[in-house]
C-alpha cells in the first residue's frame, strides 16, 4: 500500500497537479497516473528519509535500479521519468528548487513496434480470395499479386501508370517518396497475372474509355488507396485472417519473407525505397522473431 508523501511535498505535489490540470487541459485519468507514479516514488523516498522534493538524481537512480529489478517495462519507466521531469521543472519554475535532478537523465528506449505481418501461407490465402472469373476479380487479384511481388506502397501501386510497366523486362519504373524513381523487378507469377489482367480484364473495365492508370476502376479512374485498403480488409476477412492489419501489410510480409529466405538488408533497401538503411533495419527484428519461433519449435533444446 502506498505511504502519504510527507506535508511539504503533499503540498508541492497538489500545486503541480493542479497546474497540470489548469495549463495543460490533461484529462482527469493522465492527471491521476502523475499522481500514483510521484506518491509511488515519495514512498520510497520516505524510508531514506529523503523528502520528494528534495529527491536528488541519485535517489531518481536507484529507485529506477530497483524498478528494473522489479521487471518494470520500458514503457512504463519512461511514463515515469517523464512525470518527474514535468514535477521537477515545476518545482525550478516556481524557485522551490534551484537544480532538475532529472537534466542528465536519459528517456528510456521504447524502440520501434514490429509491423504486422502475415505468414507466406496467409499471404497464400489472402491472394487465392478474388474471384478471377469476374473482371474486378482478376483486377484484384493481380494488384495483390503485384504488392506482394514488389513491396511497393499502396499509394504508389494505386498511382501506377501503364508506361511505368516493362512486362519485356520484367520491371516497374516506380516513383516513390520525394518524387524519387526507383526500377523495381517482378517476379514472373506476378508477371502472368500481369499479362493476363492486361489482356482479359482491363479492357473490359475501361469499356471504351481512356486512361493511363494501370488499374483503372470501372468508372475508369485511379483506385484511391483508401478503395484498395478496404479491399484488403475484405480479403482477408474472407480468408480468415485475424491480425490486424494496414495499408502496408504486404509491404511487411514482403520485406520479411525476403529477408526470411537470405535477400541481403541493402537490397530490400533499394526495392522498398528506403533512404535511410536504419528504416529496413526494422524488419531485421521481424525475421529474427520468426526465426527464434522456429528454433523454439524444432531445435532439440529450443
């Protein structure tokens, strides 16, 4: 159970509370977690007899040892440094302290999440779900073919002109973020749904009329992203699939799948546009998850 702060920091700690709630218009559950997390400290300040507004880097130091012992996450040690930031640059603010015992203190790491995924047998499942009988079908089927193919974004599968494609060559000329031009290989099961989309339905979508969109709808316009994002989510309900999901997640599966079977980090870089390796490195991470699961399964001593 959580000790009372002793008077003089009861005091400060309801001024700081109050003035979170007057200057910053922070809702009533954020203002009550600032004030679990600096009595939660003020506790055990107490049993040093060290008053929490007197706290110095050194207590903020070993009460955060302690919490790490305790197996507190990341997350949520720095929810905390930031409350006691906050509460101690009030007290400097308002001359009850003249030093933050919090300046030197670095913010824990939260890392980057892992972007969702789907395993090569979901990924199976969700292109088998367009019926490619019907000519939006086939659309359909080539487009999440294609994504999957080439890890381009939504939004530049959607924009695709029919002269950035070189079905000869087996390549996408594909213009992504920054206006920047990068040539993207596809594969040849990507290449055939091509071919087959081009000749058997795309014509008949268009029914007469002209456009450059690759993957014109039958009003013969551009797919908007926020069209083929509610096609995903179609899909895969169809298919079962229960993960959430996003916009991206073919680019994921993609980038992982790649880097599952051995692709070298630079060129899953250079085909997903990247122009900072450090934003590839994230799927590093994924596939060493995937591969910690398979040693767990499989290895005598997993």
């Amino acid at each position: 159970m959580t000790e009372p702060a002793t008077p003089s920091s009861s005091r400060y700690l309801q001024h700081f509370l109050d003035s979170l709630w007057l200057e910053s218009g922070l809702s009533q559950n954020t203002i009550e977690a600032y004030r679990r997390d600096l009595l939660a400290f003020a506790a055990w300040l107490s049993q040093f007899d060290v008053d929490l507004a007197a706290a110095t880097q050194q207590d903020i130091q070993r009460y955060q040892s302690q919490r790490m012992r305790e197996g507190r996450k990341v997350r949520s040690e720095a929810r905390l440094l930031s409350t006691l930031r906050r509460f101690y640059r009030y007290l400097l603010r308002e001359d009850i302290r003249d030093s933050d015992p919090t300046a030197q203190l670095a913010s824990p790491r939260l890392g980057k999440p892992l972007p969702d995924s789907l395993t090569e047998q979901e990924v199976e499942d969700l292109l088998a779900q367009p019926d490619v009988n019907e000519l939006l079908g086939l659309r359909d089927r080539t487009m999440l073919e294609l994504l999957y193919a080439t890890g381009l974004r939504v939004s530049e599968l959607v924009s695709l002109q029919s002269d950035q494609l070189n079905l000869r060559q087996g390549l996408i000329r594909c213009i992504g973020k920054g206006n920047k031009e990068r040539m993207v290989p596809v594969g040849e099961v990507a290449l055939d749904w091509l071919q087959q989309y081009l000749y058997e339905s795309r014509p008949g979508l268009l029914n007469g009329k002209v456009t450059d969109d690759l993957f014109p709808t039958q009003r013969g316009k551009a797919m908007t992203r926020q069209a083929f994002w509610y096609l995903i989510k179609r899909y895969a309900k169809q298919a079962h699939i229960d993960k959430h999901l996003s916009p991206h997640t073919l680019r994921h599966a993609f980038a992982t799948h790649l880097l599952n079977h051995g692709a070298d980090l630079r060129v899953v870089q250079l085909l997903l546009g990247h122009a900072d390796l450090s934003t590839t490195q994230i799927y590093t991470h994924v596939a060493k998850e995937r591969l910690k699961q398979l040693h767990g399964q499989h290895h005598p001593r997993g």
